[in-house]
C-alpha cells in the first residue's frame, strides 16, 4: 500500500469515527434534554401538590383550593380547559364550579345532567377516562360544553367524597394529544388530595356549626355549665353562672372551686371531684352563698371529660332548686300539720261513730220494742177478726160483716207497714239472717198467688200463672223470697183497676229463673223510673195519697233481691201497665 492510499484510509477512518462519534453525542444531547424535560414536568407537578397541602394548611376555603387545583393543573399539563364539574345533592347534575379557560358568566351557572359527556360517562364508569379523539369517540357523545368550544382530546377523573362523588376534575384541549399514565397519576394524584382538603374543610364547616350551635345552648341554658381542669380549677363558666350567682365569673377563670364551697360541705365535695377525675360521674346537691349574701341550694351533675383515653376535667351542670327545696319545706310542714289534723279529726270521728252507734242501737232497741208493742195487738185484730168472719161465733149481719172485712183488711194493711219498717231497719244495719236453700219456683208461686186471691177477687181481677215446663228450682231464702213475690203481687192488684189483668210468668234464663208480674194498670212514667227504687219514694205525691204505703217496699224488694244474689228489673208504660222482673240464681252463686 503506497502512502498516498495509507493516508487515505486513515482519513475515511477518522472521518468516520468523527461522525459516529458526534451522532451519539447528539443522542446523548437529546435524550439528556428530554430526561431534563421529564424532570422538570416532575418538578412542576410535585409543586402543584405541594402548594395544594399548603394551602389546607392555611385553611383555603373550597372555592379558592378549586381555582388553585384548576389553574395549576392546566398549566402544567399545557391544556386551554381545565374544570372542576360539581355533582348536585341530588345527583342530577354536574355544575360548572370552577375552570380555566372557560367565561366567567359560565361558572357557578352552566350545568350538564350528571349522565352526560365525558364526565357523566366518567361518573359511570368509576375510573378516569381519557378521550383520545372526539372524532372516534362511540362510548359518549360530547356535551355541549366539549362540542361548543371544539374540544378533540382530555381526562376526566373523579373527585372522591365521602358517601358519593363531589364531583370530576377535567382537562381538554382542541389538539389531538395522547395523554399518558404520568398524566393520569398526576391528575389522580390532585384529586386525591383536593378531596382530602375538601372533607377536612367540610368537617370543620360541621364542627364550627355544631360548636356555635352548642355555645348559643349554653350560654341560654337556664342551668349553670362550668368546666374544671384535674386540679379543680375554672377553665370555663356560662352567662347563666354570673346571672344566678352575682359573680364576675371571668374572675374566676384558672382559680380553684373551694373558695366557693362553705367549710362544712368542702369534704363531701372534695370526695365527689377525686371521684370525678377516676372516672365516675357523679350527683350531688350543694349549698352555695352568693354574692349578695343570701344562699342558693344547686343540684349538680358532673362528669369527667376524656382525651385519648385519660381524665384531663369535667364538666359539671347545676340546677338552681332553692325555691324547689323551699316548697319540699313547705309541704313537709303542710303534710306534718295536715296529719295533726287528721288525727284529731278522726278521733273527733270515733267518738262520734261511738255515739252513732249507740243511737243505732238504741233506734234497733225502740223499733223492736214498737214492733213487739204493735205487732202482737194488730195479730189478735187480724186473727179475731178472720175467726168472726169464717163464722166461728155464728152468723152476723150483712153490715156487721162488712165492718169485719174492713177491720181485717186495714189490721193487714198496718201490719204490712209495721213489717216494712222493721226489715227495711234490719237489711241498713245488715242484721237480718237468710236462710238459704232449694224453692220450688212451681210451689211458691202457686202459695203467693193463693194467699192474695182474696184481694184479687175483692177487686174483681183476673189473674194468669204461666210456668214454663222444665223451670228450674232456685237457691235462695224461701220466705225472703215469697215476701218479694207477695210485695210485688200487692202493688200489681193496688195499681191496677177493677176487673183489670195480672200475668204471672217463670222461665229459665241462662243459669237464672226469671220471674215476670205483668199488669195494665197506671203504668210509670218514664222520669220517674229511676226513683221508684229509692228509700220513702212512693210515685202518688197528691195529697190524697190514695194508694198509702211507706214507701219502702221496692226498696226493700231491691235490697233483699241483692242479698240473695239475684236482682230487679222494671219497664213500664204510662197509663197501659208495668213489667216488674225478678232474677233468681238457680244454683249456689260461687263466693271469691
């Protein structure tokens, strides 16, 4: 090889290596500056994150945090539009709270329904989703917000809430761009931090409410609220503290509570405030002297306040009760002298029970005596005069009989009067015996109505038994019962006129024998119903009295029905007749 040829291989060579040389210093060059671009995207995006937490720490309110988030995000990822789309409480829709690029008349107004576009389908899918090419798009159409300004590429993501979304955080631009993961975490990545911020601005909303809420409660609470710390000085006491007891209490903020407690209540309330700070809460009453001089009577709750687990106070609630304690006081004194006087007015009471009934005795002594004085002489008229009248002693005039009759229907009549006073003395003063057992109801009516035939037939009355077949025997006192049955035959002939109607009927009704005296006589009228009942009523209040009597004979028949466990019932129709119903048992009644 000649020097010339050397020479000139060895220039192609260097040539050569020259170039080989150069282009990878150019790579190098390249991928260097491109690595500083990537860094410096990095840079920008970690400081946009980093303004954003200083930002929660200054307590940004929410409008500004989302124009910070809005405006920084679009810078540093080169877009015309970036926006933060909030969702309604509703959900309905998504409302236009913020954004770059976009006209100030639009925000806080234009909305989109929360199903539509790109950050409806966003809201669906629960993920961020990128638009790669408007043109190409088929899972969503546009909203009008994209269409209007021409909008081809961007990314929407998700703003977390607590319970449902707050809302998307877009960016758009009107050049086709790929948008890359690096973009995505970022954006991701302000979201999550903006939706921290936004909660803990939304808890701080809440709890400031809440505070303000529970301070207007306080400071208007009728009760006195204070606050002690572990060594049981004020750290904080109500306006109703001052009003009720006179004190400055802003004088007593850090000072101790056993200068306001009297010497004899300090022990008790010192155990009560040792008791507090281990744990328990506790109730108690205190006498306290305010600043006037005069005394307060509190009934307090108290209860310890926790931090992280460890007693750090308490807080205590006191009821003014003085004028409560003072009517206790009052009643106390009321009841004491209202006992006083009912001692004495019972034994007043007694003395006069002890005379009433020696009065009681004495009237049952007199009566039995008048009865014995009357009954035996009106028992020898009556029976003189039945023995004259069945012609014992021979036949006597048609006058003379005729006074006989009258003079044995008058004797019947007084000893009729003279029996109703004494049984209706005996049934008051629950002295008169019964003697109980099986009446045949057959029996004694047919015995009752035999022993009135002749007041019947005087009358010219026509009188009809029906005994249903099969009624049953009934428990009862047998001569009780027929003293029922003849006072209530008696009254039948009395009220109804000559030649009138009486119905005697008997049937069984459930474990009762139902015993019916029906007569068309003067009837009752409807007002007087209720009174026939009661002790001397008698109906006839004219001054004639044409029917006599005492008016104690319903009352008796109602009083002996009650002892023998079975009971009255009367209807009636004035001027057409009366229904007077009485209800035997038929069998023992069971006593409880």
């Amino acid at each position: 090889m000649t020097t010339k040829d050397f020479l000139k291989k060895h220039t192609w060579c260097r040539s050569h290596n020259l170039e080989s040389t150069k282009a990878k210093l150019d790579k190098e060059i390249e991928e260097h500056k491109k690595a500083k671009e990537e860094l410096g995207k990095f840079i920008e995006r970690q400081s946009v994150l980093a303004e954003l937490n200083q930002l929660m720490l200054y307590d940004a309110d929410i409008s500004m945090m989302m124009n910070f988030v809005v405006g920084m995000v679009g810078k540093a990822l080169s877009v015309e539009y970036c926006e933060i789309l909030e969702l309604l409480p509703d959900s309905s829709k998504l409302v236009l709270r913020s954004g770059v690029g976009w006209n100030e008349e639009l925000i806080g107004v234009t909305s989109i329904n929360a199903d539509e576009g790109h950050a409806g389908f966003t809201l669906q899918s629960n993920d961020a989703v990128v638009l790669e090419d408007a043109h190409k798009e088929q899972r969503f159409k546009l909203s009008h917000l994209l269409l209007d300004r021409e909008i081809i590429s961007g990314i929407c993501v998700i703003i977390p809430g607590r319970d449902v979304p707050v809302g998307v955080l877009g960016v758009h631009t009107t050049q086709l761009r790929h948008f890359t993961n690096d973009d995505i975490i970022f954006i991701q990545n302000v979201v999550t931090t903006l939706s921290v911020a936004i909660e803990r601005k939304l808890t701080k909303v809440v709890l400031e409410e809440s505070e303000k809420k529970y301070r207007v409660i306080i400071e208007h609470s009728n009760d006195m609220i204070w606050s002690l710390d572990t060594q049981g000085n004020f750290t904080f006491c109500n306006r109703p503290s001052e009003d009720l007891t006179g004190y400055n209490l802003d004088d007593w903020i850090g000072k101790r509570f056993v200068s306001l407690i009297r010497e004899a209540e300090l022990e008790k309330i010192q155990n009560v405030f040792k008791e507090t700070m281990a744990g328990h809460p506790q109730q108690y009453e205190i006498t306290i002297t305010k600043k006037d001089g005069s005394d307060m009577i509190l009934f307090v709750n108290t209860a310890p306040v926790f931090e992280s687990g460890k007693v750090v106070g308490s807080i205590n609630f006191g009821r003014d009760i003085t004028e409560h304690k003072q009517a206790e006081d009052g009643i106390r004194k009321l009841n004491s002298e209202l006992e006083q006087r009912v001692q004495e007015r019972t034994a007043e009471l007694e003395e006069k029970n002890k005379e009433l009934l020696k009065l009681d005795k004495a009237k049952s002594d007199f009566l039995d005596t008048v009865s014995h004085e009357l009954r035996t002489p009106l028992t020898s008229i009556i029976g003189y005069s039945k023995l004259l009248l069945d012609g014992i002693q021979g036949g006597m005039s048609e006058k003379q009989t005729q006074y006989i009759k009258r003079i044995w229907s008058r004797g019947n009549h007084q000893l009729r009067l003279v029996n109703d006073v004494l049984d209706f003395s005996k049934l008051q003063s629950e002295r008169m015996a019964f003697t109980m057992g099986d009446v045949s109801v057959v029996e004694i009516l047919s015995d009752t109505v035999a022993d009135e035939m002749p007041s019947i037939n005087q009358k010219g009355q026509e009188i009809i038994l029906e005994v249903q077949d099969g009624v049953s025997d009934v428990h009862t006192d047998k001569m009780r019962l027929k003293q029922v049955l003849t006072n209530l035959i008696n009254n039948a002939i009395k009220f109804t006129p000559d030649n009138g109607r009486i119905i005697i009927k008997a049937d069984n009704v459930g474990k009762m024998v139902k015993i019916s005296i029906i007569d068309n006589g003067i009837g009752i009228k409807e007002e007087d119903l209720g009174k026939i009942f009661d002790n001397f009523v008698q109906i006839d209040q004219s001054n004639s009295r044409s029917f006599g009597g005492t008016g104690l004979g319903l009352a008796i028949v109602r009083d002996l029905m009650k002892h023998m466990g079975g009971s009255i019932d009367v209807e009636s129709e004035y001027d057409k007749g009366s229904t007077f119903s009485i209800f035997i048992p038929q069998e023992e009644p069971i006593k409880i």
